[in-house]
C-alpha cells in the first residue's frame, strides 16, 4: 500500500509540476487552505460534502442503473452550456430532436454506453 501512495504522488508530482501552466493544483489547494483558515466551518462543510453527499448522490443515481447514471451525467453537463447559448425551450427542442432521429434510426446505435453517448454526439 505504500508503495502505491509513493507511485500515486511520484506520478502526480511528474505530470502536473514540471510544465509552469499545469501548475494549477497549487493555487486550488492555497485558495482551500485560505477559505478554511478564514471560515473554521467551511472545513467541516467540504469534508461533509466530499466524503458523504456527493458519494451518496452518486450511489443513489447508481440505483437507477449505469445507463441512468451516465445520462444524468451528461445531461448534468449538456444543460449548463446549453442554457447559456440559448436558453432552457432550446434545450427541450435538442432532446426532441435527438430523441425523434434515434426513433427513425435505431439500427445505428448501439447498446453499449459509450456507443450510445458517441451515437447521441453524432446525431
């Protein structure tokens, strides 16, 4: 196990600390060092949320199956940059759209999860 902590940091160390502009951990962890030393609470609040909610979240979504998960997750991420280019009546079209072309075109996507993200990209 230590020798798996040592290879983790060792890896880490070399991918994202020789190039200056991959330096960006180091001001992420400064930034959380300082918010914690300002406001004691916000400490308890990241642990509580790292390590209980946002695993919990996912466990529950994972209930729903790995298709589920994996499309609340994109839909997760579509809907943000979608709402800022056009608004949430967009975005509802788009899904109908894509819904109508996978309905006229079954043939070409595939069950597999990837093939479905990679078939839903395409359309």
């Amino acid at each position: 196990i230590a020798l798996v902590h040592l290879f983790f940091n060792i890896i880490g160390i070399l991918i994202f600390y020789p190039i200056p502009f991959m330096r960006w951990p180091i001001p992420l962890a400064k930034g959380l060092g300082n918010i914690t030393a300002r406001y004691r609470w916000f400490a308890v609040l990241y642990l509580v949320f790292t390590f209980l909610l946002l695993p919990g979240f996912v466990f529950v979504l994972s209930l729903g199956g790995q298709i589920a998960l994996f499309l609340d997750a994109i839909s997760a991420a579509c809907d943000g940059s979608e709402e800022r280019s056009g608004g949430r009546a967009d975005v509802g079209a788009k899904r109908e759209r894509i819904r109508a072309l996978q309905r006229d075109q079954p043939q070409t996507c595939s069950s597999t999860i990837i093939a479905q993200f990679t078939c839903t990209l395409t359309l």
